[in-house]
C-alpha cells in the first residue's frame, strides 16, 4: 500500500499569510504525528493524534499553530499569521497502535518558506 | 541542555570505512532508541530499533546502547556511497505511541 503523503510538497507564502498543510497516514494507522524540521534543530515534536482527538499538543510553538484530523484518517495542520521563523520541513508520521514498538512512517514533508 | 545530543558532523568516509555514529542523551527514563536514515528532500525512514541496553545487529549495522552511559551507537560496516545521507537518533520514555524526541542528525557522505 502507499505510504505517509504530504501536500503540497513546498510552499512559499508572504509574511502574514495563513497556510494550510495536509496529511494523509498510512490506512490504518491510528496514531498520527507532525513534527517540523528546522536547519540545525532536528525534528521538534509538534502535535499527536490518536484517532481524531489530539491528547499532546504540547509542541505547538504558539496559538497560531493549530491542527485537526478527520475520520481517523487526514490531518490538516494550519499556520495562522505566518512569520519568517516558520520557514522549515514539516513532516508527519503515522503509526499503528500496537502493544510493540513505536514505529513512525514519516511523509515526505512540506517545505514552508515564508518571505 | 537538550534532551538528546548528537554532533551534525559533517562526516566523510572512504568506501569500505567503518563509521560510528553517537548520541548522547539527559533523561534516564527514555527506554526505547531507534536510528533513522533520510535522505535528501526524503522523511526519516527506520533503520533500527532496540530495547534498553545492549547490542543489535542486522546486516552491516549494529546499534548499542549503554544506559548507564546515557549513550547509543550505530556502527556501520563496509560503508557503500548509497549509505550516504542524515543518520537522526530518537528515543522515547513509553513503548506505545508517543512522540519521539530526535538527535540533529548527523549528515555522513561515503566518499566511492
């Protein structure tokens, strides 16, 4: 089957703008990750999804960032506002819920650059 | 201090070289390290997983983790040009789905 997609692959928008980014998990796959990749920081823990409900948003940076899932299956994370220091990799992972490991597929990402 | 330590590099190699690859990390309860491969303009994909301490190897890699250290290694064997890429470790408290908490990643080109 196919794996994690991502859209749009990159994304330039002005200072200001709101942008929208989408997930789609792998079928079947409950639990739903976004993490943001920034040059030099690694990848910093966004938001977590199991199912539609979000129990950790704990990584969000600010209240302008905000994401929701829909029928356990995409998820849609929304910059508002969007500032320079935004400009990074966003990345989202699915994984199974399962009583073993914790193993995430990741997406391909989406490149934001804000100007 | 961050949570989990990692040099950028960059590292280079010949072919054929082995190369080592650290982590450092703060938290004692973290249980679970994984390394991830990604290439470039690619998502991070696994590559090995262990479970606290120990070693495990599958092919040219093999992965040790030294708790009372706070240390994790990825060792690989016989390097190949296509080995080249961004190594990230990650590790996590829980076993279930939790979110991972990344190393920077070090970038490494096997040099044919």
């Amino acid at each position: 089957g196919a794996g994690v997609s991502q859209s749009p692959s990159n994304k330039v928008t002005e200072k200001g703008k709101d942008v929208e980014l989408r997930c789609d998990p792998i079928s079947g796959h409950t639990a739903l990750y976004w993490y943001r990749q920034s040059l030099g920081q690694g990848l910093e823990f966004l938001i977590y999804f199991q199912g539609n409900s979000a129990p950790d948003k704990s990584g969000l940076p600010s209240d302008r960032f905000s994401a929701e899932r829909t029928g356990g299956s995409v998820s849609t994370l929304t910059i508002q506002r969007t500032q320079q220091e935004d400009s990074a990799v966003y990345l989202c992972a699915s994984s199974l819920t399962r009583v073993s490991y914790n193993e995430q597929f990741f997406g391909p990402g989406t490149r934001l650059t804000v100007l | 201090q961050k949570e989990v330590e990692q040099d950028p590099g960059p590292l280079s190699v010949p072919e054929g070289a082995i190369v080592s690859l650290n982590c450092t990390y703060s938290n004692s309860a973290f249980q679970y390290f994984m390394w991830y491969r990604q290439y470039s303009r690619k998502g991070p994909e696994l590559l090995m997983y262990t479970y606290s301490s120990g070693n495990k190897e599958d092919g040219r890699f093999t992965a040790q983790v030294d708790k009372s250290s706070k240390y994790i290694s990825l060792f690989i064997r016989d390097s190949q040009p296509s080995d080249s890429a961004t190594y990230l470790c990650a590790m996590s408290v829980l076993r279930g789905n939790t979110p991972l908490v990344f190393g920077k990643g070090t970038r490494l080109s096997v040099i044919a």
